[in-house]
C-alpha cells in the first residue's frame, strides 16, 4: 500500500506540474501578445519624432522579404516599402521607403514623418491621381523572437507629390477575408455597383505554392514570378522553391509558362539547305522529349557557409503560347537553339515585383538551404516584349547573409513577467520534477534534450490534455514543457 500510494502521489504530482507548465506557457504567449501593441507604440512614438522628409542617396536595401515593389505612374522609378528579416535569433520588421532610379540604376531612402508602423507581407498599388499616390493596406507585424503576431487591417496613402503619409479611416463593419485558391475578377456591372465572378481559367496553369509574386504586364497579361510549395511529413516541410515564369492573358482568360528566347547573338542562323542533315542528327543525338537542364551554383556567405542553389532550368523547346506557336519556322529554330543555360534569379519566394514600361523587375525574397534562411537584396530585370533574357543589375551580396541559428536562450528574459509567488510555490516540487522527468547530461543542448527525451513530454501532454486533444497541439505543448523543464534545470 505504502508504494503503491506513493506511485500515485507521483503521477498527480507530474500531472499538477505539466498542468502548471502549460498555464505558464499559455500565460508568457497571452502577454506578448498583449505586449505587441505596446512594442508597436513604442516604434510609432519614435516615428513620430520625425519633422521633415529627409532623401538621402544610399546603396540598396538590406535584404528582406514581403515588402512591396510598386511601379512609380509618372516617373521611371519604383517604390518599395517595409518588410521583413530574421535571422535565426531575431525578426526585423521595416517602415523604411526606398525610391529606386531605372535610369540611373540607383536608390535613395526617402524618411517622411509619421509613416505606417513596421510591417511586411501588405499590399500596395500606386495611382496617378492628385499627383500621384501610393495606397498601402493591412500586413503583418512580428515580436522579436518570431512566436507572436499581429495583423493589420489600416488602410494608408501616400501622396507622392508633397511626400507625406495620410492615414485613411475605414468603418470596420467589413467580411472577415478567407483565403482561397481560386480566382475572381471584380468588374462593373452598373455606374456605382461592382460584382465578383468566378474564373476558370485554361492553358498551362502555375502550379500550386504560395509566396509567388504577380504584377500587371503588357499586352492585357498578368505576371506571376517564383514562389514555394512546402511538402509537410510528419516531423518536417521541405519546400520547393520556383522561379519559373507565368502569363495571364486576361482577354483570353488562359494561362501559359513563359519561354526564354535567348539573346540573338547566342542563336544559330540556319541554311535551308542544312535542314535535312540537321534535323537528321538531332533526331539521332537529342533526347525526345527535352530534358530539363539542372544548373548547381554555389555561394559562399561571410561567415563560412557554402549556399548550394540547384535549378531546373525546362527545356526550351516546348511552346509558350499560341502566338509563339504562329511564328515563322525559322524563329521557331532559332529558339530551339539558344546556347547553354540562361542567366536567371534563383528560385525564391515572397519577392517584390514591378513592370514598369514592359520590363519586369524582381527585388529580394528568400529561399531556405535546410534549416536556413536566405534573405536576399538583389535586383533583376526582364524585357516582357522581347523575352530573351534576364539582366542583373544588382548582385547578392554574400557578405550580408547574416544567420546565427537557434539558441537555446531564445527565450531568455520571457519570464521576466512572471510571478515570482509562482516559482516559490513550485520550489518545493522541483526535487520530484527531476525524479519525474529525465534529467539533463552534461554540456547537452536543448536539442539533444528534446531529441531523447520527446516521446516522454508527448505522453505527459497527452495525459495532462486528454485524448481528444490534436496531434499538433499536443506535439506543441510539449515541446514548450520541455524547454520550461530544460530552462529550469540548465
């Protein structure tokens, strides 16, 4: 009886501990919360110390990703605004307004006061009316250490020609949005009244991701740009990352991939009379179908870090659209025959687009190398009409790849809230913690921790939450008590 009463005492006491170690992670995730509005606050009262706009010339932006890329309407320039970096440790959110000049391939920040608090992943689209204008809406602010978040539904403007940030108010009795995979179009139907329709478009649709990028191109032809389809198993998402090229023609309702050409100096001119004997040896020595060219480029970050970029550049022999399968035999040929592998930005996601008089432009993003993050500042351009190659007009800069990886401290000072009754009160069950849960080894890291101690944490949440509970929420909960235990303990 005596052993068998103190078994059960020791199951209630872990039972009473896993419960306390989820009200404390629950407490810490509702006060950084509360705490991003009073952070956000903080950024706009230092924001608000700014009299007048400032334009200074300097070199590109730091890297970063889903910030806008908007196309000046009077001017050969393009906008870009707020943002996103992390870099391991730490998310950097941005406010800044950058102003890049096509012409002389050079940028300048631009600081006007009172502008919308820090933010990235927001839309943007830039009007000519009142000498020209900026409309920004919603995106997304994020605390520090990355855990906590808070969404914006603000509306603002800014008129380009004075140079100064307007916010707009909105009644708030508006549909919560839903995201979807499909496609509408808004149109018209009478002088104040606007209606939503369903597309179904045909063709060679994109395939499915997020974080691709899309602006409004020539010829009635949207573009859409990169992006990344995370493959989820059990424990871990790889994501697939693209930078492949897509037109939407918006009179035809239809979708196709977009081929280069290749630049006409790297193309060779055929004889008629050497048709025959051509199309007799490449029948001979080329594979049918054309197989996809991989290209593997490596660089190397400042810190050591060697980032290998694999892509898979299709074969260009398979037409783009009807219009290109009406062109003469010869040019068809002479596409066939573009020499070697195209210059090209490497497949990302969350990058900023713009097309600005039929050429594309494509700023930043990110692509991940296992468990890193690549935050990328460099700027490529596209001739839409010609389509015949990518220009580099500003190159990554490897030296400001900066990533300092997890930390086991990433969570250091998060208590500093906490009651300080409560960790008294749980002292006096700290001697039957270390005999309920695994105990750490020496110069162990919390990874290591967790990797040899998880199912333990998974079985005391399950039985703390009950059987009902979800796999990932349980799966959360305790890997959030074994970082308390660890924490506690280290």
């Amino acid at each position: 009886m005596g052993k068998k009463g103190k078994k059960e005492k020791k199951v209630k006491g872990a039972e009473k501990t896993a419960a306390k170690m989820e009200k404390k992670v629950s407490k810490r995730s509702k006060k950084d919360e509360e705490d991003l509005e009073a952070l956000i606050a903080e950024f706009q009262s230092l924001d608000a110390k700014k009299t007048q706009v400032v334009e200074t010339q300097s070199p590109p932006p730091s890297p970063r990703l889903n910030a806008s890329l908007t196309p000046h309407p009077e001017k050969e320039e393009l906008i870009l605004f707020g943002g996103e970096y992390f870099n391991g440790q730490k998310t950097f959110l941005y406010n800044e307004l950058h102003i890049y000049n096509i012409r002389k391939n050079s940028w300048t920040q631009v600081d006007v006061p009172n502008p919308p608090p820090r933010r990235c992943a927001h839309q943007a689209v830039a009007v000519p009316q009142a000498g020209g204008q900026l409309w920004l809406f919603g995106g997304e602010f994020a605390s520090p250490d990355g855990e906590q978040f808070y969404h914006y539904k603000d509306l603002w403007v800014l008129h380009l020609g004075t140079k100064t940030w307007e916010q707009i108010k909105v009644k708030k009795d508006v549909d919560k949005g839903t995201v979807h995979t499909d496609m509408f179009l808004l149109k018209t139907e009478a002088a104040d009244k606007w209606m939503w329709s369903r597309l179904a478009p045909s063709g060679v649709k994109p395939t499915p991701r997020t974080g691709f990028s899309m602006a409004v191109g020539p010829n009635n032809r949207s573009v859409l740009f990169g992006g990344v389809y995370d493959e989820e198993e059990e424990e871990t998402i790889e994501g697939d990352f693209f930078n492949d090229l897509y037109f939407y023609d918006q009179a035809k309702n239809r979708w196709f991939a977009a081929q280069l050409k290749g630049h006409k100096s790297n193309r060779k001119k055929r004889r008629r009379g050497d048709k025959t004997t051509e199309a007799e040896t490449s029948e001979a020595a080329a594979p049918s179908p054309a197989e996809p060219i991989e290209v593997v480029k490596e660089v190397v970050a400042e810190d050591g870090t060697v980032m290998t970029i694999k892509q898979v550049i299709p074969s260009q022999a398979a037409p783009a659209s009807e219009e290109e399968e009406e062109d003469s035999e010869e040019e068809g040929e002479d596409q066939q025959e573009a020499a070697g592998p195209q210059v090209e930005p490497c497949p990302r996601s969350s990058s900023m687009v713009a097309v600005k008089q039929g050429v594309l432009y494509v700023y930043g993003g990110m692509f991940e190398v296992g468990d890193r993050q690549f935050t990328l500042n460099d700027l490529y351009s596209l001739d839409l009409h010609k389509l015949e190659e990518w220009k580099v007009l500003v190159e990554m800069d490897p030296k400001m790849q900066e990533w300092l990886g997890e930390s086991d401290s990433e969570e250091e000072g998060a208590e500093g809230g906490e009651d300080e009754d409560e960790e008294e009160d749980s002292e006096e069950e700290d001697d039957s913690d270390e005999e309920q849960h695994p105990p750490l080894e020496p110069h162990e890291n919390y990874a290591e921790y967790l990797s040899r101690t998880e199912q333990h944490w998974i079985r005391l949440a399950r039985a703390n939450m009950g059987p009902e509970a979800k796999e990932k929420k349980v799966l959360k909960v305790a890997h959030a008590m074994a970082k308390t235990f660890y924490e506690r303990r280290d």
